[in-house]
C-alpha cells in the first residue's frame, strides 16, 4: 500500500523491498537540519503531520475517534498536526498532551495553536482524559527519535495507557519510533516502551527498528521520507531481504556437473551431538554443493556407513586429517555440535581451508584460546576467507564481553568481530546483523520467531557453506545466505519450526526459483 501527496510517499518496509537505507539518529538530525536550513519554518512538521494522517486512516479507515498521546517535543507536534489533519477529514481526534503546551518548540507549538483553532481538544495529561474506552487506533507521538533515558512519570503512565487500548485491540500507530525504544540499537530504553502494530518512520528507518528487539516494538514499519531526496546521503546499514534471493539466483547449464558445484566438508558432531553435524551436511547439500563430505568427531560414529533420511552425504571419518589437498579445495563448514574435540581440528583446517564457516563450538574454542584468536585473524592476509556466525553469547564470548553488552549495540559488535578476526560476520537473532571490514552492516529483515529451535543454527552454517561452494564474495554469500534462511521460514505459523524440515523448505524454495 502506499499514498503519494506529491511531497511524500508512504511505503511500507519490510523483506519484500529491496534494499532500504537505515539511518542512524546522529545522521537523521542532519538531514532534518540541512533541510530545514532552505524551508520555511513548520514545513517539515507540517509533511509529517500530514503523511501520519494519511496512514491512520488508511490502517482505521472505520475508526470514528482517534487518540494522539503528545509528548512535549516536536515528535509531539507531528501528532498535533496529524489530529488536525484528522479532524478536517472528519474524524473525532482528541489529543492528550503530557508536557506543558507553553514549553513547546517553536514548530510544535504552531502545530498546537493552529489544532486549537481548528477545533481539536486538546487537554493535559490525565489517566482520566485518555481512558475512554471508544477509541478506535491510538496514534503514540510522545518521544520519537530524541529519547536518551527511560521514560518515567507521566510520560511512562502514558505508555501504560496505550498497552491497554492495545490490549483491547485497539490499533497503536507509533510516529517516527515506539516511544521508549532505543532507535539506533532496538533495546527499549527502561521498562515502558510502547508496543505498536505499527510505525511510520519520518525521512528514513532507524536500525533500531529491525533489530534486537525492535520488529516486536514496530510491529509492520512503514517509512516516508516528506519530500527530501535521501539518495546523496550514506546511510549507517541496509536493510535487505528478498531482493538479495534474486540477486543470488544462478541457473545451471546443461554442460555442468557435480564437480562444477564444488565439495563441501562438514566438521563437527562429537557425542551426543551427531545431529547438528548432520543437519548442516543436509543443508549444504540442498543449497547446491557436488559433494558434500561430513566428518562426524563422535568417534562411536565412525563405523556409522551413511545417512538414512540422506544417502547422498558421504560420510568421512578423519576427514580433517586426511589429504592437504582435499581441504584446500573444499568449502568447510567446522563447529556444528563439535564440542571439546574441534580443538584438535581447527588449527589444521584455518590453516588449509580456503572457505571457512565457523559456527557453534568452533567459535567457543577460538574464544578461549588465544593461539587460535590469531590464527583465524591471520586468515585473511593469506587469502583465506572466513564467515563467523555466532549467536550473542558465542559473540560476547569472542569480544571478551557479555551477551547484555552485544545486544545493547548488535551492529557495534558485529562490526567488532569483523574488524579484529577480519572476517564477515553474521550476528544471529532477530534482525541478523552481517558485517565485514570496510563494508556498512546489514540487517535481514526475513525470518520470524518460528526459528527459535535447536537446530536451526546448524542449518544456516551448513546452507551458508553450501552456497560458497565456488569461492563467491563472503560478504556476498553471507548475507544471500542469511536472506534465505529466513524466507524459508514465512509465512509465519504458530509455534517453531523444525531444523530438518527447515532444510526441505530450504530445498523447495531454490528448486522452485
């Protein structure tokens, strides 16, 4: 859906878009002040105001009263001017102010005046004077952008207030930013953070909205950038999706054959463990390599003959240990439920593997030995490629830091761990951040919570391996990789997902392109 006035358009935001910049507050606040430097005062607010109008009623077409909780900045003032907007078009808006209307900045406090010249109530924050019941969407225009500190007070009461109507099925609209959501890294600042089914994101998207806990604040994003041109501007990440899908398309020729879609060699799968290694075979298997060798480090697996549900995987006890020349022409994926015995392995296979994807274990082993810290970060400069892909507690390990720290700034630390191992990196979670050495991070936007389940991590290193099978940009790879993963697991369904069914969708979704 979107709505051109002439001065703005409306889009909605989301994997299905190609890629979409992401703009931090610090680059935000300078676009808005190169802007207002050549426009008449309330230019801005008054586009703002307009573009959030048009949104509300096109999400509550049907809704007779809208509520606009105001804050006492200029996110406040875009609200004002949306219920001014409203009420011209016939709808009962009402605004609640939680501020004081004399303190206003100088655009809010135009919007202010000219909503009570036209009509709109306009009354003090009160628990009692948004608490009807009747409303039909609740537009949040109470921080956006500007909040540094947990919201507190009434500001806090306010955001309580919304989840209730939210909690009656009442729709939240949240301008700019949910309040009481750190716009930069997706953390919501303190305790009251709004959480809006939807949010329109005004001159650009903030990062924060797509990752850490963002998607679950933002609900459908929708951005509109009120008539100024963003393409001059460098943005702080991409968004990407779908489009990479298409991008990563490469049909075969009739001439080809196995060996022309390399080998790939799965490492890892010690006691108790096999599975993760076996998943990540079957998914670099499906992802189009020739051949794909696991090696399972259970050593009560060695006299295991080969895969019941995947006979095509050959299995390779030792095969680490095996032939210089295998490994320096293989894609390895090593770590997958490795446990303690990677260690033994992860030396030789830096050292020889011209791709390298180290997941799970792998990671924990590097972690805590700083021999190997060196050995993959020397990787690089020998023209070997590397992707890591941990999770926030294998990354705050690396880092040397912890899990609340990583999430606290997902792009700061993905970026981290590229820098000092000089690899591309996929931080996993809600909103993958990959990143890699003199590259602007990206953020997927595909996937959903059904892939919370033990084992889907394995498949992504395994499905990542298998698409670098012929030696592609690892960046490139990574976040192919990534889109992919998470396309396989939509439309979204209740309840997770399992890992080997993953692989077939995987499977099915590449055969069908």
């Amino acid at each position: 859906m979107e709505h051109d006035s002439g001065l703005s358009l409306i889009r909605r935001v989301d994997a299905s878009r190609a890629r979409e910049p992401l703009f931090s507050v610090a680059s935000t606040r300078r676009i808005e002040a190169a802007a207002l430097s050549g426009l008449p005062p309330f230019t801005l607010m008054a586009r703002a105001g307009d573009a959030v109008a048009r949104l509300a009623l096109a999400l509550a077409p049907h809704a007779r009263r809208v509520l606009v909780l105001a804050g006492p900045g200029n996110n406040g003032g875009d609200g004002i001017e949306a219920a001014t907007r409203l009420r011209a078009l016939g709808k009962d808006a009402v605004v609640v102010l939680v501020g004081d209307a004399a303190a206003l900045p100088a655009d809010a406090a135009t919007a202010h005046a000219r909503a009570r010249q036209a009509g709109v109530p306009i009354s003090t924050w009160s628990a009692e004077a948004a608490s009807r019941a009747d409303f039909g969407l609740v537009i949040d225009a109470l921080l956006g952008i500007g909040a540094s500190r947990p919201p507190a007070g009434d500001l806090a009461a306010a955001i309580a207030l919304a989840a209730a109507h939210a909690g009656r099925g009442v729709p939240v609209l949240a301008v700019d930013v949910p309040s009481g959501l750190d716009p930069d890294h997706g953390q919501p600042l303190g305790d009251a953070c709004i959480a809006a089914q939807h949010t329109l994101a005004l001159i650009g998207a903030r990062p924060g909205l797509f990752t850490a806990s963002g998607r679950d604040h933002a609900g459908i994003v929708w951005t509109d950038a009120l008539g100024l041109a963003l393409e001059p501007e460098s943005p702080d990440a991409w968004l990407v999706g779908a489009s990479e899908i298409a991008r990563g398309q490469s049909p075969r020729r009739h001439a080809q054959h196995k060996g022309s879609f390399g080998d790939v060699a799965i490492v890892g799968g010690a006691t108790g463990m096999a599975g993760a290694a076996v998943l990540a075979a079957r998914a670099a298997h499906a992802a189009g390599a020739g051949r794909v060798f696991l090696d399972l480090l259970d050593a009560g697996a060695a006299g295991l003959a080969l895969d019941p549900e995947r006979p095509e995987l050959m299995l390779r006890a030792g095969w680490w240990q095996g032939a210089a020349e295998a490994i320096e022409q293989s894609t390895v994926v090593c770590g997958c439920g490795a446990g303690d015995a990677v260690r033994a392995a992860l030396p030789r296979l830096m050292a020889l593997a011209p791709r390298l994807v180290l997941d799970a274990d792998a990671l924990n082993a590097i972690a805590a030995d700083s021999a190997l810290q060196a050995t993959l970060a020397a990787r690089a400069g020998r023209d070997r490629a590397t992707i890591l892909t941990p999770h926030p507690l294998e990354a705050a390990r690396l880092l040397g830091s912890s899990t609340g720290e990583v999430q606290a700034d997902r792009l700061a630390a993905a970026r981290a761990l590229a820098e000092r191992f000089r690899a591309t990196v996929v931080l996993k979670g809600s909103g993958s951040v990959i990143a890699a050495a003199g590259e602007l991070p990206r953020i997927n936007a595909t996937g959903n919570a059904s892939l919370a389940t033990a084992g889907t991590g394995d498949v992504l290193a395994g499905w990542i391996g298998g698409r670098w099978r012929t030696g592609a940009a690892a960046f490139e790879v990574a976040t192919l990789g990534v889109a992919e993963h998470g396309a396989a697991a939509e439309p979204e369904q209740p309840g997770a997902l399992r890992a080997a069914e993953l692989v077939e969708r995987l499977y099915g979704r590449s055969r069908d392109r």
